[in-house]
C-alpha cells in the first residue's frame, strides 16, 4: 500500500507573477498523492483498493478544481473513479495491451500520426493536467515521440511535403499544457501551407483545469487563420460548473467550434441517465456531443470496459430520449481501419 502521509490543508495560492500564468500555479499545486486525495474526500485509502503500483506506473495527478466538483464521502463518485489508481489495474487481462489503438504502426515521423486521409495529428506533448486511468496513451513513449522536439522542424517539414493533409489535430498528451508561445510557435510555421484548410485541437485542459482558457490562448486562437474545431472530453456531467461553463463560453467567442468526445466507463457514464444528462449538460454550456467511445483496450484499464451489447443498449436508450443533435456517435477505434467503426 502506498505510505499513509498526515492530510494537510491545500497551500495558500500565492499570487501568480507575469512570468508564471494562474493556471501554471494551479497546474502546480495539482494533487499527486492517492492518500492525499482520499483524505480530502473524507474516504479511507484502506477501504478503496488504491494501488501503489498503478501509481508508480501512471502516477495520480489531478487538480483540485477538479477535487471540488467530486462528491465527499462518496466511494463510487465517477469523477474520482476515473482518476483514483486501483489494485485492479495491475492485473492481466488478455486481449488489453500497451498499444490499443495502433498508434506505433501510424507514426509516419517525429510525433506525427497518420491514420485516416487528409489528416494529420502532432502528439505535440506528453504532458496532461489530469492522468486518467483509461487513457490509451498511459504507456505511450511520450519522450523520444513528441512532436514539439527540436522546435517542430520534422513535423512541420513532413505536413508541409504532403498537399493531401487538409486537416492538422493537435493531440497528446494535452495541448494546451504547452505555454501558449509554443504553440503559436507550430502554427505560425503551419500557416504558410496553403493546403491546410483546418485545425482541430483535442484538450480536456478547459474542463479540468478552466483557468487554462486566459486571455493570452484566446488572442492566439482569434487570429489562426483555419477554421477551428476544440474537441473537448468530458464523460460525465458533474464534470461542468459555472467555471467551465465560462470557460467555454470564451472559446465561443474566440470563433472556435465546441464538440465533445466520451469513452463509455463501467462505473461512471454506464446507464442511460448518466448519458442523458453528460449530453443535456454539455450542450447547455455550449458543446455539441460528437462521439461516444467504446474503451481502447490498453493495459490496465479492463476494469471500466463494458461489453458492447451492453453499449449499444446504452445508446439506443439515449438516442431515445434526447434529439438527434445531442446524441453522439457510439464507435470504437480499430487500428487499421480507415475512420472510426460505429457500433
């Protein structure tokens, strides 16, 4: 088990300085300690099958914005269920591996993907505000394959060398745990092809850690010269608050397009109303749901998987219960595949 520690109240947030954005404060003061986190829940870590073997292997790390909007004293929340790390991740499972969506086979150069037509997506860090415990990137080899090593040059010489990429993803890892220099760094190179016609960013940043969404990302994001497309990830709905409700709001206003991207997990988005209310409370802080993700079976995440008879129920009682534009699409990723496999 992993070594008690006396809980402590959180530090007082000093001021952040110009060199140190509040969201790089925040990021910093992030819970890491499984027992830590328990104890601000009022859970015992005894109890809870907290495992300090999954920890060493995918360390805990979740901000304390994120803390508050779980339920105290609540085992089951499904909030702390996808960060807590468990016994049950330990264990073998055929069928899971390392590489569940076939990233490796796509790689076409330095962190860059290529899986799909006229799409190319940049793991542009390894770097995330929150680790989730189903994460099919857990045990990608973020530090020999990011895109952003060596100022971009590969990534950017290899999109610029192929007419047919009309779509950049900028994926991870987290994107935006980039500074935003950095990553007006790529699209500032990007912007002198005239073939690419799109930029779509995958960030779960604006729900778990809002404070990201400042005034320096949005001035960046204003004057990208592509249309945008954030696709964010949030699997239940007390993932929203007033906080992220602003938060997206801005990026409306900085002309970007909001979707979001579940994954169905056992104990967490697993029945009907779950889903019902993810979708209706997304939508009322202005993202449209997109798709609904069968689990990656990648090792150490076998706990949350559901069979798909079961996710196929699940969907055709969403899809009866809300209309059309608010029910996403149910799909698995298939390495191999030209696009996503619906279900």
């Amino acid at each position: 088990m992993i070594t008690a520690v006396t809980p402590t109240a959180p530090a007082l947030q000093t001021p952040p300085t110009p060199q140190s954005p509040r969201w790089q404060q925040l990021w910093r003061e992030a819970v890491r300690d499984p027992r830590e986190l328990l104890a601000l829940l009022g859970l015992d870590p005894d109890a809870m099958g907290v495992s300090a073997d999954a920890a060493t292997q995918f360390p805990l790390r979740v901000p304390r914005g994120f803390v508050a909007r779980m339920r105290h004293g609540d085992p089951a929340d499904p909030l702390l269920r996808q960060v807590l790390p468990l016994d049950a991740e330990m264990q073998p499972m055929p069928g899971f591996s390392l590489d569940a969506v076939g990233d490796g086979a796509a790689r076409t150069g330095h962190g860059v993907i290529q899986k799909y037509r006229g799409r190319a997506l940049l793991v542009t860090t390894g770097s995330c505000a929150i680790n989730c415990r189903y994460c099919f990137r857990r045990h990608f080899p973020y530090a020999e394959e990011t895109a952003a090593a060596a100022g971009w040059r590969e990534a950017v010489a290899l999109i610029g060398a192929d007419a047919s990429i009309d779509e950049v993803i900028l994926s991870g890892g987290d994107p935006l745990s980039l500074a935003t220099p950095k990553l007006a760094e790529l699209t500032g190179a990007l912007a002198g092809f005239s073939h690419i016609r799109r930029l779509r960013i995958h960030t779960r940043l604006p729900v778990v850690l809002p404070e990201r969404v400042d005034d320096a990302l949005l001035d960046w994001l204003a004057g990208l010269p592509w249309p945008l497309t954030v696709v964010l990830h949030a699997n239940h709905a007390n993932e929203f608050d007033p906080s992220v409700d602003a938060a997206m709001a801005r990026l409306r206003q900085a002309g970007a397009t909001l979707l979001n991207q579940a994954v169905l997990l056992r104990g967490v988005n697993d029945s009907v109303d779950a889903l019902v209310a993810l979708s209706e409370r997304g939508f009322e802080a202005g993202v449209l749901p997109y798709y609904l993700h069968q689990l990656d079976r990648v090792q150490g995440a076998a706990h949350f998987e559901i069979d798909d008879d079961s996710a196929r129920a699940l969907h055709a009682g969403l899809a009866a219960r809300l209309s059309g534009y608010l029910v996403p699409r149910l799909v698995r990723e298939v390495p191999g595949d030209s696009g996503k496999r619906p279900l």
